[in-house]
C-alpha cells in the first residue's frame, strides 16, 4: 500500500555515514583465456575463476517451461542451450525460478534498457567493477600483435529467442546490410572508423568473426566492452531479411511500407527492427517483450533460449518477468520506490531523498544498497563555449568567465544541501582511483572566492550593472544564463537554485529552467542552449567516454557542434580551433598505440588542458548510487559500480536476481 511522504518526514529523517572510496577500476583489454570462464560478479578480477567449470551433467529449467516441454511446445532444455554455455555463479546463492520483478519508468521509451541495463548484449564485457574484460557472446578472443585484427569465437549452439541459430552470420548481417547500408547507416560509427577506414568484418567460420582495422587500433577492445558494443549484437539477420530491400520481394516490400503508412522501407525496417515495437522481433536478452509501447506496465517475458545457466545447470534467468509501471515524473517514481512498491532499482533513484528512504525501509520491507560510482559527478556543468549567438559566444568561450564560475560556486553549501555532506569539492577529473588521475586537475580553482571572481569580471570589461546589480553584456543587455536540465537523475534543480543565488553575488543571472529530456536533446543538438548539466560518464576509464575532456560526441554539451565533427569524422557540425581541436587530436593519438604508459602521457596533455580552459564545471564529487531492494530480492551485490559503460545494472547480472520464499 502506498505511504503518504511529507516535506516534513524529509526533513525529520537522519543521515547515514559516507561510504568508502571507489574502488580502483582502470581496464586493461587482455587476451581471453582459451575456455570460458565461471563468471563471479561479486569477487574482484583477479579472483575470477579461470579453469573450465566442472561439466553440468544435467541441466534444469523453470516449471513453466517444463511444461510447455510436456505439452510439446518447447524443445527440452539441453536443446535450447548453447553447447559452449555460459555458467553464472550467484552472488549469493543458487536461486528458486519464478516472480515478477516489478521496476518504475517515467516514459514509455524506457522499455529500451532491457537490451542494455538488463542484457549487456556485448560480444565482452567489464567485470562487475570495469576492472577486466571478460567473455560473454563470445567465449575467447585473440589481438594480432600489431593491434589491427581482434578474432572472435562465438558460442556454439547459442540460439535466438525464436530458437533459430544465433552465429556469424547475424554479425555478417550487421555488418554488410546495416552497418554499410547507406539507407540504414548514413555516417558510419565513428569509433568503427580508423586511419580513414571503416572496420572490415569476416566471417572465418559459422562460430568466428575477425574485426579488421586499417591501423593499430588502441581502445577497440576498451570500446567494445562498453556502452558501444551492445547494440550491433542483436542484428537478428533470419527475421529482418524479411524488411530488408536487398533480400525481401520488392512488391511484398512496397505493401508492407504503404500499409503502415511508411514512405521508404528504412523506416519500416527501423521499426520492424524496434523489439519495444515488435513483439515478434526476436532478441538475445533474458526477458522477452510482452507488449507494445506505449503499453502500461510494460512486461517483459523469461526468455526459454537464454543462453546460460548457474553453476547446478539450472537456466537462467530465474524471474519470470519483469514489469515497468510508467509514472509521469521521477518524483512519483521516487514516491512508489519509498512506498514500497519496486522491487529493486537504482535508476531515477534520488539521492536527496535518501533519508525517506531511511525513514521508511521497514514499512516498505527494502533494503538500501550503496554502490559506488564509476563516475566522478553526478553533475556537470557545461557552459556552451561555442554558442551560436555571438556576444554569448565571447562571453561564454571565454576561459577567465569559466574560471569566475567556478571560483563562484560555494561547494561546502552544495554538499550539506544537496548531497547531505556524502561527496566532496572536485572538478569534472578521473576518478581518484583511475591510473589517469592527476590531483592538480581534480582540485583547480575549488575553493569559493566571489571577491576574486567578481575581479576577473571586472577586468572582464563586465564591470557595468543594471538597478538589480547584474552584469550588463558589451550591447547593453543583462547578462542572464539560461541552466537547462531535464532532472532525471540527479539533483538538478535543486543545484541550479543554489547557483542561482550564489552566482548572483558575481552580477550574474541564472536562470533554472526544468525540460522535457527529448526538448534538451532538440536544443543541444542545435546549439540553443547556454548551460546543460548532466552527469559524468565512465571517469574509471575516461578513455571510454572522455565527453567531459574534450569535444567527443553531442554528449558533449559544452561544446556540441565540434562533438558532432568529431563524431562524424568532420562531416556534420564544426571543426574546432585551438586548444578543443588540440584534445581531440591527443585523443586520436591514444587510440593509435596500444602501449599503456603512452597512453596516460597523452591523456595527461588533455587534463592539462583541460585545466587551464576549464570548459566544464564540477561541482563535487558522486554520492553513493542508492539501489533500492526488496528484502526478499536475493543475488543483489553489495559491490556493484553504476556507470553506463558498465551498463549498469546489467554488470551485476539481474539474470541471476530472484525471489527467496
């Protein structure tokens, strides 16, 4: 039953103590060993098992796919597994089949996380904490010396969730009618692109793909763990052939693109090819769709053909579904997650609302996980250094304004209030336990200094106010900065109110302005925004993501017509000058060597720069990632890290999550 919260429960509720620091996860893309190994998400890597586990002699299923076994509807389970299956070990212990673990979104787009939060749907991956790769779709790799070959070997026997062969030529698919279709891929990747070349991808055999690259190619591996590996995996060539030009009727094509009222037949594919949209689409993924967005709740099925089992061979995933219930805004969400009503979830969990959730544990009967983060803040600040409009652009590009931010903002007051005294002063850095971590970097200009902010405005040529006492731009307008953010994760508007009032004190105004997510992508990609915030991305790593470090992609806010540059390999947005065109050529060179050290030499130059530019602005460091749990939801680590490159919290494998009777 849903509790009533009040502001004033809020405010009565204590603190808990801060939690250690985060562990040290700097990733290191080795060979994989020539057998699959046992999977142990709750040891460090060097602890993983590296021997063959000990051959499961008969495997188990859940009840209801027994029965659809009896009644002739199934193949037995020995069939629908892959005979190089994956073998899980439980957090905790070996689970009991069945439940529906119940999740709250607040779109209908969140249906998407099954195939990334809740699949990790990579050929590798990151172990729990993003410390080592290690295998999954594929059992074992190999890198030619010269680091320009990256050899595959698939799991045999693995099978879609329709039950037809999953192999190489669903990655030949991929890569012949998706990846190089200019209908479907108009710019190609640009991390798949190397020396001026795309990737070239061969099928070697049904079960090993080789990924050739023009040049040494330092970071694929990196790459391939993370956030950019997933989608590619579940080109499903069997069924989409069907919706594909190169390979359907060309009539059957045409009617079926006119009776969905579609004008070409990639926008049919797309949506075809969109498991949210298509129940019948096959996937990979532990649980299969049920439903059609904009559905509510959103139920996802166990999926008969996953591909692993735990260590007694019983297949996974335990749960029987998975549910979504679609409120209108994080704070509902937040809401029903202190009622008592989810079973388990860190996403869109508050961390403001940390001591309702305290408050009111033992009447919802959950427990509050802390995970570390592998992100060095939850929120950045990115003034728009490439404004469109030109005066914003001066004043804005300028690094003496960036550096009177900063110098502005009363970090201690933003801790207490926001983050109950849990985080620390820091700028947007590698983590502390990254082997890129350069304290210099981390801790310039933090401390709170208005008088010597005010100063620097002044020499400015920004020393004109209006009646109100703000700042006055060269044309005689206020200077006025618009924060937009769309506060889905963290503390946004909380932080920009905050800001608003100290920054006031340098003449400045700042506007908080609170948006739809999809209206801040619009803006940003157009360049219409003065200031974003969002959070940090894979600092355990920031080879991964460097966003934050230099103009990477339109994730870049702070500079987001040469992040599209970058990321279009010069095609789309606009080159930068100076000091932002300087770190993204540093970037390029670490992805040329494959040599480690050099690597962090490279990346040094880029935090030097990014130190004297300060193009974004941290404010603290991450509080713990509250992962909200029902006491009764069992397999649920202590020791996970949330970061989207770890696809989080699909590093922990939910597949093995379940409910303890």
């Amino acid at each position: 039953m849903s509790q009533k919260i009040t502001r004033r429960d809020f405010l009565k509720a204590s603190v808990m103590a801060a939690t250690a620091a985060l562990i040290q996860a700097c990733a290191k893309a080795t060979p994989a060993p020539t057998k699959p190994a046992v999977v142990e998400p709750t040891k460090p890597a060097a602890a993983v098992a590296t021997a063959t586990p000990k051959p499961v002699t008969e495997y188990k299923e859940a009840p209801q796919l027994a029965e659809l076994v009896k009644a002739g509807k199934l193949p037995p389970v020995k069939d629908r597994l892959p005979e190089d299956v994956l073998v899980v070990k439980p957090v905790e212990e070996v689970g009991q089949y069945g439940g529906t673990w119940h999740r709250v979104g607040i779109s209908a787009g969140e249906a998407w996380i099954l195939e990334a939060r809740l699949s990790y749907s990579n050929l590798v991956r990151w172990n729990m904490v993003g410390s080592e790769i290690i295998p999954h779709l594929a059992k074992a790799w190999e890198i030619s010396p010269d680091g320009k070959s990256f050899t595959f070997k698939l799991r045999k026997g693995m099978k879609w969730s329709d039950g037809q062969p999953y192999n190489a030529d669903d990655w030949m698919f991929w890569y012949n009618d998706i990846f190089l279709n200019k209908d479907l891929s108009p710019t190609l990747s640009p991390w798949l692109v190397v020396g001026g070349e795309p990737v070239k991808l061969e099928k070697v055999d049904d079960y090993t793909i080789r990924w050739n690259f023009a040049k040494t190619y330092g970071l694929f591996m990196t790459y391939m763990a993370s956030a950019y590996g997933y989608g590619m995996a579940n080109a499903c060539a069997h069924y989409m052939k069907q919706f594909h030009a190169k390979y359907a009727d060309a009539a059957k094509l045409d009617a079926m693109v006119k009776e969905r009222k579609f004008t070409h037949w990639r926008e049919l594919f797309v949506d075809r090819d969109n498991y949210t949209l298509n129940v019948d689409r096959p996937v990979i993924f532990p649980w299969i769709p049920a439903v059609v967005r904009p559905a509510n709740p959103q139920i996802f099925d166990r999926n008969p053909y996953y591909w692993k089992v735990d260590t007694a061979g019983n297949q996974l995933p335990y749960l029987d579904k998975v549910s979504f219930d679609i409120v209108e805004n994080i704070e509902l969400a937040n809401m029903k997650m202190i009622a008592g009503e989810v079973d388990m979830q860190l996403r869109h969990v508050l961390f403001k609302n940390f001591p309702l959730f305290q408050q009111n544990k033992e009447k919802g009967n959950y427990r509050i996980i802390q995970w570390k983060r592998g992100y060095i803040t939850d929120s950045v600040i990115a003034p728009n250094v490439m404004h469109k409009d030109p005066e914003m652009n001066q004043i804005l590009g300028d690094k003496k304004f960036r550096w009177a931010l900063s110098m502005g903002i009363n970090r201690d007051e933003i801790i207490q209030s926001v983050f109950l005294g849990m985080a620390e002063p820091n700028q947007v850095s590698p983590l502390s336990t990254s082997a890129f971590y350069w304290q210099e970097q981390a801790k310039n200009l933090i401390k709170y200094d208005p008088d010597g902010a005010n100063k620097i405005l002044d020499e400015m040529g920004l020393s004109k106010k209006d009646a109100d006492g703000y700042r006055l731009k060269p044309s005689g307008k206020r200077l006025t900065i618009t924060y937009e953010h769309a506060g889905v994760f963290g503390s946004w508007q909380d932080i920009g109110e905050l800001l608003s009032r100290q920054w006031k004190k340098l003449g400045i105004e700042l506007i908080v302005k609170l948006e739809a997510r999809e209206l801040m992508y619009q803006r940003k990609e157009a360049n219409d925004h003065d200031m974003g915030v969002w959070t940090g991305s894979a600092e355990f790593n920031p080879l991964i993501d460097p966003r934050w470090f230099l103009p990477f992609s339109l994730e870049s806010i702070f500079a987001t017509p040469a992040g599209l540059w970058y990321d279009t390999v010069g095609k789309q947005g606009t080159e930068p000058t100076g000091d932002l065109r300087k770190v993204q050529q540093l970037y390029d060179q670490i992805k040329d060597t494959v040599d480690a050290e050099q690597q962090k030499k490279l990346f040094r130059q880029i935090l030097e720069l990014d130190k004297e530019n300060l193009w974004c602005i941290g404010v603290c460091t991450a509080p713990p990632e509250l992962v909200i749990t029902k006491n009764n939801f069992r397999n649920v680590t202590d020791k996970g890290v949330s970061d989207w490159h770890l696809l989080t919290p699909a590093a922990t494998m939910p597949e093995q999550y379940f409910f303890k009777k």
